[in-house]
C-alpha cells in the first residue's frame, strides 16, 4: 500500500519538520548555553544557593524537558527517513492513512488516531 500524500505536501512536511529540528536545536543550545546535557545538569545541582532539594527538582525538571526534546528529534529524524518511501502518512500498527491534517499537524505522527490513543493506553498501563 502506498501513502496518497502528494509531492507538494511531502515538500512541505518536510519543511515543517527541517524547521523544527532547528527550533528544538537552538532550544537545546540556549537552554544548556553551549554545555552537555551532563554538564548543565552537574551545573543546576552545584549552583550556589543553599536549597538542595528545590536544586534536584529543577535538575529532574530540566532532564525531563531535555529527554521530550530528545524525543521529539528522534520522531522527526526518523520520519525523514522515511519522507519518500512509500510507508510515510501509513500507520505502523494498522497500515490506514495517515489524514494530511493529522500529519500538518505532527509530520512524524506514526499512526493513526485510533492506534495511537491505543498505545498511548496501553503505555499507560505498563
């Protein structure tokens, strides 16, 4: 089976994705100001305030915003991947189209809404 996206709207998921890659990259560059997110972790918990528990949660906050970037990157980059072939705009679990407006809005979106709210329960659930 193969997606019906046509070439204009493959071209313009693509832009939409290259130009959040680069948001997301420059987030990630402000946010660590040039470090690893290792060292602007170490960074956050040796700041010089005497609050040591409010340091570990700023540190916990500061990862789990930095793991959903990371995430977000690697959906994008492996939708790239895939832009051309022919699985692109097909749901992994159930091979339905992907609507257009579905991937506008999330062009890394891997299944359709239905096997999505389907694993996202059953992530839940694990």
């Amino acid at each position: 089976m193969t997606s019906p996206l046509t070439t204009g709207q493959r071209a313009l998921l693509k832009a939409q994705m290259e130009l959040r890659l680069s948001e997301i990259n420059r987030q990630i560059e402000l946010h660590q100001e040039g470090r690893t997110r290792v060292e602007h972790a170490r960074d956050v918990l040796e700041r010089d305030y005497d609050d040591a528990p409010q340091r570990a949660m700023d540190r916990e906050v500061d990862l789990a915003l930095s793991d959903i970037d990371l995430q977000e990157l690697r959906a994008i980059g492996r939708a790239l991947k895939h832009l051309d072939g022919p699985d692109y705009g097909l749901c992994v679990d159930c091979s339905a189209e992907i609507p257009f407006d579905r991937l506008r809005i999330e062009p890394y979106a891997e299944r359709c809404v239905a096997c999505e709210s389907k694993h996202e329960l059953a992530s839940r659930a694990a």
